[in-house]
C-alpha cells in the first residue's frame, strides 16, 4: 500500500509541475483526512480532488468497527478522490461553493476480540460525499476552504458510515 501512495504522489507532483496556469491547486487539509490535497480544474464548474495522507485520526480513532467483535485504535492511510462541481456564492469572486461525489480506499488496523489484543490489517474501500466552502483571498493565488461530507464503507463492511470535515489551505497554480 505504502509503495502504491508514494506512486500515485510521485505522479501528480510531476504532473503538476508541468501543469499549466490556473488549472491546478494544490495544498494541505487536516481533519477526516488529513493530507495532500491536488485538485484539477476541468472548467469553470467541474474538477477532481484528490486527497492522500491519514484517516481515522480525528473522529473516529478509537471507534467500534464490526459492531462489538472489534475496534480501531490508530489512523491509517487513505486516497481520497471526488469528482467535483463549484460555483460562486451569490455571485461572489471570492467565496465558492462545492460539492461532489466520489470514493474512498483506507487501509487501517482493526482489533477484534477474537484475536486477544493482536490486530488484522483491513483495506476498505467506500463511496463518499462531499461539501464545502472555498475562499480565495484577495490579489493572491492562496484559498482556504472548509468541507463535510461522510464516507459509506461497502467492503469489508457493509454500510459502515463515518463522517469526513475538514479544513484547509490551497496554492492555486
């Protein structure tokens, strides 16, 4: 998993080295998840966004997962990745609005009873939401945004929900 992360960041760093004006933002958000985030404008009103770092940190980091067969106790690695649609808030220049949908792939240790205290690794894999407010400051390339949305596990466990908000600050190239 470790080796895939450093690929997938790897390719998008030289991606976005090349990228042209105005196309691309890159920058960090803390929260559910916490990491690298990349985003790719296709127009005025679509984009991708990537995020890739750590999950389970904040909400949920000592959180029953399987009902009462086991839990987690630390954060693991996530790629987060929305197809996103944005619009300007009341006409405003500065302040936007986005939401979109998209996946979620998590790898995370679980605890359960079964296993006395040892730990299983689980790579999950989920759909999610997305929701936020982008504020780009004046004269500057620099935006900082605020986000929610939640993240629906469908394997290993079914219907799993977890709430993603976060917070953070973007260099648009």
């Amino acid at each position: 998993m470790k080796k895939i992360l450093f690929t997938i960041i790897g390719l998008l760093s030289l991606h976005v080295a090349f990228a042209q004006n105005s196309n691309w933002a890159v920058g960090f958000k803390a929260g559910e998840p916490t990491g690298v985030n990349i985003r790719k404008y296709f127009n005025n009103i679509q984009a991708i966004d990537v995020t890739i770092g750590t999950y389970g940190g904040v909400l949920a980091k000592n959180r029953k997962y399987r009902g009462e067969d086991g839990d987690y106790r630390n954060t693991g690695l996530s790629v987060q990745v929305h197809y996103l649609w944005h619009t300007p808030f009341f006409n405003s220049e500065a302040l936007h609005i986005y939401y979109g949908l998209g996946g979620q792939v998590n790898s995370r240790r679980s605890y359960p009873s079964r296993l006395n205290g040892d730990y299983e690794k689980n790579i999950s894999l989920g759909g999610s939401a997305l929701g936020g407010f982008e504020y780009f400051l004046p004269d500057n390339r620099i935006s900082v945004f605020l986000e929610g949305g939640t993240y629906l596990e469908l394997l290993p466990r079914p219907f799993y929900l977890s709430p993603n908000i976060s917070g953070g600050i973007r260099f648009n190239l």
